[in-house]
C-alpha cells in the first residue's frame, strides 16, 4: 500500500490530501495514473504531473521503492 499525496485541484477532486493506493510490486508512474483514473475518470483529460521522492518522474518510472509520491496539479508561473 502506497500513500500518495495530493495537490490543489486533484485534492479538492479526492476530497482529500492523501490517498491509499494498492498497486502492484511493479507499478510505474503510468500504473498509477490508470489507477487514479478509474477512481476518478476527469484525470483522464487533466494534465498533471506526478513526483517521486521530489523528482519529477515520466510514466516508465518504477515506484516500488519511491518513499514520497505525489500528483501535482499543472500550474503557471515563473
């Protein structure tokens, strides 16, 4: 079980900050994206970002061994 850690609109989305997510011992980034999704299917169309361990990771990172993951919301600025 893997806590992920939600930010901005995505956590008003969850109606929450953290989540519990049971992915499988392989899981990638995209592995969480699906799982998400089928929670809640607007992420479907929502560009965001997910970070592991305070990097930014792409969908073919592991995250078997990530101690902190979160989905950041996209955002402007400078």
């Amino acid at each position: 079980m893997k806590t992920v850690q939600m930010f901005g609109m995505i956590a008003e989305l969850f109606k929450t900050d953290r989540l519990a997510c049971d992915l499988p011992a392989d899981a990638t980034v995209e592995t969480l994206r699906r799982h998400l999704a089928a929670l809640k299917p607007q992420l479907s169309d929502m560009q965001y970002a997910v970070a592991l361990d305070h990097e930014i990771a792409d969908d073919t990172a592991p995250i078997d061994s990530a101690a902190d993951i979160a989905v950041l919301p996209p955002f402007a600025g400078g």
